[in-house]
C-alpha cells in the first residue's frame, strides 16, 4: 500500500489569510516566471505550499491535473484503483499507448507516472482504497479536493466529510458527458479581496454545500437557469434510484429517464419545457467523455482551484456549465437566499 | 501555428512559439533548448496515427518558396498560436486566398480571446483591429498622476528619453551636424526646439558621475518639480466654480527630502545606466520668444559644443530591456515610478509588479509628432473653449509654450474671454509673431463629461 509522504499541514483554518511562508526557491522563479508575471509571486508561493486531492482519473481530471501540476502546486494526490479500459485511452491523454508499459497499473498510477514527468518539482502520488471509506482525517492532509465521475451519495458523503474539518477544504466536482460538463463548487465561508478599478474591498461569500444547493426548490429558481443543471440533476437520481454507477446508463433507460424527469417536474411544480428531452437523450447515450470539452473544463477549474488557493480573482459560484453545441459557459448560483439564523 | 493536413490525419507544426504550458509539456522531450518545434512529433506518441511534421521556417512572405501553394492547398485548416499580430496578418491573408479556415487565438496575462474565421461564412481576421490601448492623458502622467500605472508610465518614459531618445538624437546630430540642423531649422516649431534643447543640455553639462550629482538629480525630479507644481497650485487652490483644485482623483504631492537612512533613495546613485543630465531643474524663460528665433541660438550653442567634445564622439543610446536583471532598467524605472508614488502618496510595487507593468505600457508621450487640431478665422478665447466644446471637451487650461493664457480656476482669467487668442499670445505670452507667421500653437488641457483627463493634439490658430 502506498502512502502519500510526509506534508507540510495547514494550521490556520483560512489559507488565504495565511502567511504563504519561505520564498520560492531560484529554481522555481525561473520556471514559474511567465505565470508569477500574471498572478505574482505570492500567489506562486501558496500554490507550492497547498495539497490537492483528486478521484476518478477521467479525461476532464486529467486535464485539470495537466494545468495544477505544470502550475506547481505542492503536491497531488491521485485515487482511483480501476483497471486501464478502451475508454480511459479514449480520453486520457496521460495514458501511455504502449499496452504492455499499462498492465498491472492502476489509472491512478499511470497518471501519476506521466504527471511526475511534466514537473518534477510536484510531488504527486497515488492512494489506494475507496475514498468513501476513508475517515475525516484523512481529509485534513488537503486544502482542495476535487472530484469527478461520482454518484449523488458520494458528492454529498465526501462534501460533508471536507465541511466537519476546523479548517476550509475547498470541494469541487466535476461531471463530463456527452459534449457538455458541470462543476460544483463549495468554498464554505470565503473571504478575499475584490478588485475594482483602483481599490480593492474586502468579500466575503457563503457557499451551500452540494446537498444544500440541490435541495433549493426549483420553481424559486430564475427562469433562464441553464437546462443542464435540471437534466444532470434528474440523470443523478435515476442513477442513484437504479443502483447503478456514474456513467452506467444507455439508450434504453431513457424511457424510465423521461419517466422520473415528469415526476420531479411535478413535485418541484416545474414546467417540463425546462428540461428538454433531447437533453436528457444526450446525456443518457453520450456517457464517454469528449477530449475538447474535458479540456475546457479542466481549463476552467484548473483556474478557479489556482483562485482558490491564491486568493487572487473572483471565485466562481458555485455551478458552472458548458455546452459545445451553443459554445456557452455559465456560471449559476444556486443557493438559499434566506439567511439563515 | 498549427496546420492540419487533408485526407492524411498529419499535422504540420510551424514557427517558434508555443504557449506556456505545451512549452514545459514539450520541453521534456526535447534533446536541445532551442528545438521546441522538433519536441511536436514526440506528441504523436499519445496518438501513433497522427502524423506530425516540424518545420522551422518563420512564416511570411519571405518563405513562400516553402509554403507553396501546394503547401496550402493541401491544408484543411490552420490553426494559431502565433504572438504577433504581424505574422497573424500574413497568415490571414494567406488563408483567404486559399479559403482555408483558420482558428485564431491569443492571450495576453490571465486574459485570452479565439476568433473562427470560416471561408463565406466569417469576417477574417484582418478585417477588424482592436482599438489602441487606452494610454493615460498626459496632463495625469505628467502632473496629476493617482495610481502606480501613471508613475509608471511616466518612469518608462523618462527612461526612454533620458537613455534611448535623446542620446540617439545627439548621435543623429553629431553624424550629420548640418542636415540635422536645416531639417530642424525647415520645421521651425515648438517640437524642433524642444528636441534641440534636450541635445544641447545632455552634450552641454556634466554627465552624472559623483554621488553628489545623483542627489541633485533626484532632488530635482522628486523636490523641486513637485515644488513647483504645489507653488503653482496650493493645497487649498479652488477652481473658479469654487471646488478644490486638488479633489479626485488629483491627489496633492509631497516633496521628498533626500535621506541617507531610506534606502530606496540610494538605488538611484547605486543604478549603473548612464544617464546624462544636468543638476537643476530645467526651467524655460517665461519670455518665450519667436522658435525660429531659439533654435538659430541652440543651433550656434551645440555647434561649440560638437567643437569641444572629441573627434568621432557619441553617445551609446540604451534600450529598454525587461527582462535582464543584471541591467539595472527595471530598478531605475520601478525607483523613478516608487518615488513619484511617494510623492503622491499612491501604494508603491514591488519590482516583479513593475515589471510586469511597465512591460505592458508604450511609452508615446512628448517623443511622437502629434497631429494637429485647426482653428481659423482669428478666434477668441470664448470661441475657441466653445469649438472645443463642441467636440465634447471641457478645456479647463489654455497654454502656449510654457506660458498660461487662461485656466478656468482663476476669476480673473474670465476678463480674457473675448479678447482674441493672438492677442492674447502677443501680450500674456509675449510671443513676437513674425509678419510672415500666419498661424500659432496653443496646448489645451480638457476633461470629458464625467470629469476625466482627456488628451488631445495641439490646436494650430489661424489668425490671418
């Protein structure tokens, strides 16, 4: 069993708010130059101070994993113990295509093989086991946890295992089908300082955790709020209804699919116009990943995890949805607006 | 630029540059620095059915016996990842001339755009460019900066005329003392005369050699400039309508004493450039006569000059260069933009913050040939903020050469409102237009409706 190396933790609860620490080192500032010219040398030094976690090794994570490695994070920590398939090659650029180089290794450690290569000054490294299993504490190693391909009990499960810790574990998912994607994001409490012209004033944003967001009533929802987050929504519970695994779902069950949409439409009194079926056929029998978009969204979440740990730029909140067939990215905030007490 | 090929799933993969992170992805596979281009083929690795072709030729219309038309016709679409807009024209064209489509791109810091230009269905590329990047009104570069992008813009352009500009102009001279001379004499005008006193100055005075002359030096930029701005308009200065002269976004300077015990002013002794200056403060007579009159005067002062100085002698015009830290440029500028800060109070930057500043910024102040703005028939000074108004310009401040004809927070200014600009120019500005002169230069300073600085050319007024 392999176990992550010893870690530099986190003691204060807010990264941001904490002192980034020693310089980078000669060797770093060469490399990271053209980047420290964007965001600086500061938001350089966190990024090699922070700790990612990562599962499902698919083509979008790949790609996130590309941009924070190349970004120079301090280190990554890659699960997924499943076998190499056709279908991860179709999509995982980090795959070697010699067959005989991937036999007896996991995806998680094919990937962590090429991603040692794009920059060794990342420590990244692989563990073995069922995330869901593991305890609280286990989280506490991490600033960021991102993960993708996981069914609706597992987002809430590894969600609120990052919310129990005294310190802020950013939490990301991220699901690709067909040629369109989502991603979650939960920042807790956040605070950072917002550019505006000359000055710069003080935020502070409170995100819902993925359970508290799903469960904010439909119909109080604007009505242009992207369709994709109704269709992924109703493809997740049937899934989840089912017992079936991210992904495990065909042409077939899109009768018992448009089925369930007409139910939960019903008990959220939404108008079923809002998810068109089309949509829903797309995301039933387009479950393979489809590189240029895995490549868009690992952009943009490569982006919001480099914002998160550097406290530099706006943060996204908290649902983001891209599209190929229209090109749109959009951001939706969907959260409770009642304050609660 | 990448350019894929029909039929055969290849790519062809040309010119130098390739984005930051396919820089590092590639660059380990590559056997030396400098072939970044030869590490494409090793991409095909992921992928054993594409086929990829290096080449190392710039592309442009000098290599189009390289990039044929063969070479084009095959291309089913192109694709760019260029970082000049030069070589993105060229390809343009190319493209629509053999309808190919192309796939634009580019970034620029934390911001990027992709443009499809598609054949008959697309404008190209080339059809629309981006508006100039807005520069900051000289007026706020010069006087009234508030924030650290004036300070250093103002640095970045000081630089460029203390070391680049003016030596380079002392070179032009010394090369060719008598063409220099009758070209300035032809052009006869304000900006003739300005170029010849810089040449004269920077040949004429010491150059900054003992620690002594670079407090001088930095007294005369940091002290006594500021001096006389604040001598000229006070703290508690008002406009005519009554508000403070000194409200925002001005912000009122502090002039810096020179202190040993604060080490970000000894950076400027320590800076190793050569920078040729004189110890005092440049101040022009306030008489200002006839230019043709000064620069026959300048001309006869630089030729003693030429005469003293050593046979072959010139001066080595530097150039700006960012990214060489053994150089001491971006210290001088972050040092000049750091101090201007200070004196207005403004958050200094560190100098990896400057860099990337001053990187950004095309210094274009008092160097180019502006053009002109034409005001005829013998206006009067109402007429002529009326004209300006028209344009959407609230000219607040009238000038010719150094000399102030109206400034709108002076109550007694008002009396001069219908009385004509020449007139003006001959009694307040003591300007000796000569019978053969049809014609004088005023600068005006002016804001738009919502109060900012607003940079506009020279007015040239037609009095007969």
């Amino acid at each position: 069993m392999e176990i992550t190396s010893v870690m530099k933790c986190c003691l204060k609860p807010n990264i941001y708010h904490q002192d980034p620490g020693e310089e980078l080192t000669e060797q770093e500032t060469a490399l990271y130059d053209r980047q420290i010219r964007v965001w600086g040398a500061d938001a350089q030094r966190r990024l090699s101070k922070s700790h990612i976690l990562v599962y499902g090794m698919k083509g979008t994570i790949t790609e996130f994993c590309k941009n924070i490695v190349l970004a120079g994070v301090g280190s990554l920590t890659l699960v997924d113990d499943r076998a190499v398939t056709e279908e991860a090659l179709s999509a995982n650029f980090l795959m070697p295509p010699d067959e005989n180089v991937c036999s007896g290794k996991t995806l998680a450690e094919l990937c962590r093989d090429s991603l040692n290569e794009f920059n060794p000054m990342v420590r990244v490294s692989v563990e073995k086991g069922d995330l869901t299993s593991f305890g609280v504490e286990f989280f506490d190693k991490f600033d960021v946890v991102v993960i993708s391909f996981c069914s609706l009990a597992t987002k809430k499960l590894i969600n609120e295992r990052c919310r129990k810790l005294s310190k802020r574990v950013s939490f990301y998912t991220v699901d690709c089908r067909d040629c369109c994607g989502e991603i979650f994001v939960d920042l807790q409490k956040y605070n950072y300082a917002m550019k505006k012209l000359d000055e710069t004033t003080e935020c502070e944003l409170q995100y819902p955790s993925f359970q508290e967001a799903i469960s904010v009533p439909w119909r109080s929802l604007p009505r242009r709020v992207s369709k994709l987050y109704f269709a992924m929504r109703v493809i997740e519970r049937f899934e989840e209804a089912e017992g079936r695994k991210p992904g495990e779902i065909c042409i077939e069950d899109l009768p018992a699919v448009l089925k369930l949409k007409k139910e939960i439409c019903e008990a959220q009194s939404l108008n079923e116009s809002h998810i068109p079926n089309a949509l829903l056929e797309r995301l039933v029998t387009g479950t393979r990943e489809f590189p240029p978009v895995c490549a868009i969204i690992g952009g943009i979440l490569g982006q919001e995890v480099i914002k998160a740990i550097s406290g530099k730029g706006d943060p996204l909140k908290n649902f983001f949805y891209f599209d190929s067939v229209d090109g749109k990215g959009i951001i939706e905030d969907i959260s409770d607006p009642t304050p609660k007490g | 630029m990448l350019k894929k090929r029909k039929n055969e799933g290849s790519t062809t993969v040309l010119g130098v540059h390739l984005c930051s992170c396919i820089r590092r992805l590639t660059s380990r596979f590559a056997s030396s620095p400098f072939s970044r281009i030869e590490t494409a083929p090793a991409t095909a690795l992921r992928n054993p059915r594409l086929k990829i072709e290096a080449l190392q030729n710039h592309v442009n219309a000098e290599t189009e016996n390289v990039f044929d038309d063969t070479f084009w016709e095959n291309l089913t679409v192109v694709v760019n990842a260029l970082d000049n807009v030069n070589a993105r024209l060229y390809g343009d064209q190319r493209c629509l001339y053999f309808q190919k489509p192309l796939l634009e791109s580019g970034t620029l810091g934390a911001k990027c755009n992709t443009q499809m230009v598609i054949p008959h269905l697309t404008e190209n590329y080339s059809a629309s460019r981006d508006p100039p990047e807005k520069q900051a009104p000289m007026c706020t570069v010069h006087s009234f900066p508030h924030n650290i992008h004036h300070c250093l813009t103002w640095a970045r352009s000081e630089f460029e005329g203390l070391v680049e500009k003016t030596p380079a102009e002392v070179n032009a001279y010394l090369s060719n003392p008598v063409d220099y001379t009758n070209a300035m004499i032809k052009a006869g005008e304000a900006q003739s005369r300005d170029t010849l006193e810089r040449v004269l100055e920077c040949l004429e005075k010491e150059k900054c050699e003992t620690f002594q002359d670079c407090i001088t030096w930095f007294e005369d930029y940091f002290a006594d400039r500021v001096k006389q701005l604040i001598f000229t308009f006070p703290e508690e200065a008002s406009t005519s309508t009554g508000a403070p002269f000194w409200s925002a976004p001005k912000r009122f300077p502090h002039p810096l004493q020179f202190s040993t015990a604060d080490p970000s002013h000894l950076h400027f002794p320590r800076e190793d450039v050569k920078i040729e200056t004189d110890g005092k403060a440049i101040t022009l007579s306030t008489a200002s006569v006839d230019d043709a009159v000064v620069i026959n005067e300048l001309i006869r002062k630089l030729e003693q000059c030429r005469h003293k100085a050593p046979p072959g002698y010139r001066m080595n015009p530097i150039q700006f260069e960012k990214d060489d830290d053994t150089n001491y440029h971006m210290d001088l500028i972050a040092g000049l933009a750091n101090m201007r800060a200070r004196n207005y109070s403004i958050p200094e930057v560190d100098k990896l913050k400057a860099k990337f500043i001053a990187g950004r910024i095309i210094p274009d102040m008092s160097w180019t040939v502006w053009d002109r703005w034409i005001l005829k028939d013998n206006p009067t000074l109402r007429e002529l903020l009326r004209w300006l108004k028209n344009k959407g310009l609230d000219a607040y401040s009238i000038s010719h050469g150094s000399c102030l004809l109206y400034n709108s927070m002076f109550p007694r200014h008002k009396d001069r409102m219908d009385r004509k600009m020449v007139d003006l120019v001959r009694e307040v500005a003591k300007a000796e237009l000569p019978p053969y002169r049809h014609h004088f230069d005023v600068v005006a300073a002016c804001e738009d409706d919502e109060g900012n600085d607003v940079d506009i050319p020279p007015v040239s007024i037609y009095f007969s």
